[in-house]
C-alpha cells in the first residue's frame, strides 16, 4: 500500500525494541494510524545508507506488539533523538544532515541549540529583557569569583544538560565575626552534580545564610545541609566562607561548604571540567513553605500549522531540593490550582494570563531566528512576589507532567499535536510516496 510516512527518530538503547520511551512511541504510532499515517521509530544506528533504508518498528495493536521491519528513508521525521556521549552525537547529526541534504527529508522541526544560544535569542528579541535572568557563559571558574564578590550568590548549569543535571547554588557568607575584625569569608556550594534542574528554573530553598538564626556565626558554628533552622548548631574549627548546594551526574545531591575561594574554585575547577557552564541570576522561586517549584507550558504547532498552548503544569520539587525537576523526585499539580493556592485567585488569574501571552509569543521569537520548530516545553518561574521568569525553553519537552494530572483532554492533545502538524505537512508539501514494507514481527 502507497502512504506517506512519518519515522519517529528516537535515541539507540539495550533492549528490543532499541529504544526507551515506548509508551510515547507507541501512542504514537497508533495516533499516526487513526490520521492515515504510517509511523515507525528507528535511531541513527539502524540507518543504511546505501540502500537509502532504516531498521525500523511499527506498533501492532491488535497483538499487542512491536513489529520490526527495514524501511525505505520516511517521508518525513519527528526528531526525538538525545544523546550523552560524543560518540551518539556524531551519528545524530550525520543522520539529520545526510537525511536533509541528500534525501531530502522533511523534518518536522529543527532541535534547538544549547541553553546559552537560546538566551541570547530571547535577548535579542527585545520583548523578553524583564522576563529573563541574568545570565552570562562562564569563562573560568574564576569568574565565578568575581560574580560572588558582587551578587553573593549565582546559579550555575550546564549549557546542555537536562533533567537539572549538574546544576548548583554557590552562596558567600559574610561570617558576623567579620565585623569584629576577622577578615575570613564563608562559601557553601550546593547542587546536583550535573543532573538537576536550575535553581532559577526550579525554584530553592531558602539560602542557609538567610536561614542561620541571629549569633550563630559569631559562636563559630555552620549549619550542615538538610539542617533545620532552629537545630542546635554543630561547631566547626574554621567558619565556613563559601557553601554549594545542588546534584551531580547520577542525580544525587550535593552539599558542601569551603573555608575560602581557593578550595571553592579548585572543587569547581574539576566539577566543571570539560562542560561549558553558564553563570546565573539567583531567584528566589518556592512556595510559602520552601519548596521549589516552576511551571511547564507546552506550546506546539496544531493541525493547521499554527501554534497552540497545549497545557501548562507545575512541577514541584522534594522537601530541601534545589530544583523541581521529576527525575529528582519532583511531583506535578495543575497550574491554576497550584498558584491560586500561593498568591489567591485574583493574581493566580493575572500570572495564568501573563505566562499564556508568553508561551503566544516565544515560539514565534524563536522559529524567526532559529528555523522551522515543532513544539517548545518552556519553563517558567514564579518568584515570591509572583512576577513570572523565563527559566529554559526545551524543544524535545517531555509529556511525563502532563500524564500525571488529571486532565485526559490535555495529554490527548501533548501526544496527537505532533501527528497532526505532520499530516498538515505533508499536505502541503509535494512529496514522494514510499512503499511500507510489511515488516517481520520480532
């Protein structure tokens, strides 16, 4: 049978079918059948490229199983691809340019780049300025230095992580024995170790700095991480100058404290070595009782081309956590719900309104300088004044936030959007017809 169809390019993984996130996939495939597409998942690995075919799997619903077959190059590919290593980055965009360039497949959008060539988009667009943190691309980590000597604080992420990944708080105390001469700073670093979402994209608990209770510097004692305000304080030979808070590579969680700028720099100097990083404002994004939070908007390009908010949800991080991301233990709650809870009705209305004109006019900021997208998650934080922040903007958001909330119409629309640009695509465009073979079952 003649159809036009839509390849689904998903990241190599152990396991059959190779590749995770197959319940998306599989909603997928059968959105696709119901909209006369045929659509089938394959990675970069699986391509041939002197047959001009690809290894693929196609989801049979009435067996209730994935079916393999090799596939002639799809007549148009929704890129779900990530990688974690060069070596998966290489494939990736040999795939995509030898797909676009000598076969001349439509592709649904164009991923974007990393996080710092997003913010300078948005800053360029002039619309954006009062919305976006400030933010610069770390050099060294001896700029962080002189960040922390001027602002006390500053947020820092990887350029291309995810999940909050990496992510950390550096905080300087100014010991109260300062004032009686002692000329000793504190530092505390806090994070995630290159696996948790930013504290400005995700919102922090309050410094301990802020938390110490009046005189408690001056008895020589620190506050350890995850310690209660009020807890009898521990003491410690040497105050500490300089504190980091947040999670490493495996999603743990990270607190340490530095007695001065040398050992701060020189533990950064490696936790950072070889990622390029970014240099952020620190806001102060929680709820009243403490815990980080932001919020999700998905906008994605609908049956007619144009862009559609789909939903938006807010992602609530665990009792102490710097970020809300879900892969950090993170929950979910609907958005209007959740803000009216924070900031009453009236202004939960007004930040709701605010945030949805927004996610109207990002997409179009962006695609205008970047090229053709798909769909965007973008991030939003909502600090304790209720004045909303641009914290991250993902064009391969995840649907996992919206899967657990109980609004079935919205989670509908996050898993069939994508299909229904795909059709609307390929309508207007004059493209071959590809034979779909029938495939073996595995």
């Amino acid at each position: 049978m003649l159809k036009r169809t839509l390849g689904i390019l998903a990241t190599r993984a152990v396991g059959e079918p190779p590749f995770g996130s197959r319940t998306f996939y599989r909603q997928l495939c059968l959105a696709g059948k119901r909209a006369g597409l045929e659509v089938f998942v394959f990675t970069p690995q699986g391509i041939n490229w002197l047959d001009a075919t690809a290894e693929g799997y196609s989801f049979d619903e009435r067996n209730d199983r994935w079916i393999r077959g090799f596939y002639p190059f799809p007549t148009a590919v929704y890129d779900r691809c990530f990688f974690t290593n060069r070596i998966q980055l290489d494939a990736y965009r040999i795939a995509v340019r030898r797909l676009r360039e000598e076969f001349h497949v439509l592709f649904l959008g164009c991923g974007l780049k990393g996080k710092w060539t997003v913010q300078r988009m948005l800053e360029q667009d002039g619309r954006f300025s009062a919305y976006l943190p400030r933010t610069v691309a770390m050099r060294s980590v001896g700029s962080i230095a002189g960040w922390l000597q001027a602002h006390s604080e500053v947020l820092l992420k990887p350029q291309a992580g995810s999940q909050g990944r990496g992510v950390l708080l550096v905080q300087r105390r100014e010991p109260a024995g300062e004032a009686a001469g002692a000329q000793t700073q504190g530092w505390r670093a806090s994070g995630r170790q290159r696996k948790e979402r930013t504290a400005v994209a995700d919102g922090a608990k309050p410094s301990k700095r802020q938390a110490e209770p009046a005189g408690a510097a001056m008895q020589g004692s620190r506050w350890l991480a995850g310690q209660k305000p009020g807890a009898s304080p521990l003491r410690a030979a040497t105050p500490a100058v300089f504190s980091v808070r947040g999670r490493d590579a495996r999603n743990r969680r990270i607190a340490r404290d530095f007695a001065d700028e040398a050992a701060l720099l020189l533990w950064l100097r490696r936790f950072t070595a070889r990622r390029r990083y970014l240099q952020q404002q620190y806001l102060l994004l929680q709820t009243h009782t403490g815990d980080a939070y932001d919020v999700r908007a998905l906008v994605q390009k609908d049956g007619s081309g144009r862009w559609a908010l789909t939903g938006m949800a807010v992602r609530q991080g665990q009792d102490g956590s710097l970020t809300s991301n879900l892969h950090g233990g993170g929950t979910t709650q609907p958005a209007c719900d959740f803000l009216e809870q924070q900031f009453g009705a009236a202004q939960a209305a007004s930040i709701i309104s605010e945030l949805g004109r927004l996610s109207e006019l990002i997409p179009e900021a962006l695609e205008a300088r970047h090229g053709r997208l798909v769909e965007l998650g973008i991030d939003y934080g909502i600090d304790t004044a209720g004045k909303p922040w641009i914290l991250e903007v993902n064009s391969k958001p995840g649907r996992s936030i919206f899967a657990h909330i109980e609004d079935n119409k919205m989670r509908i629309r996050a898993i069939t959007n994508p299909i229904r640009y795909a059709r609307y695509l390929l309508q207007q465009a004059k493209l071959p017809l590809y034979r779909i073979p029938t495939g073996s079952s595995l």
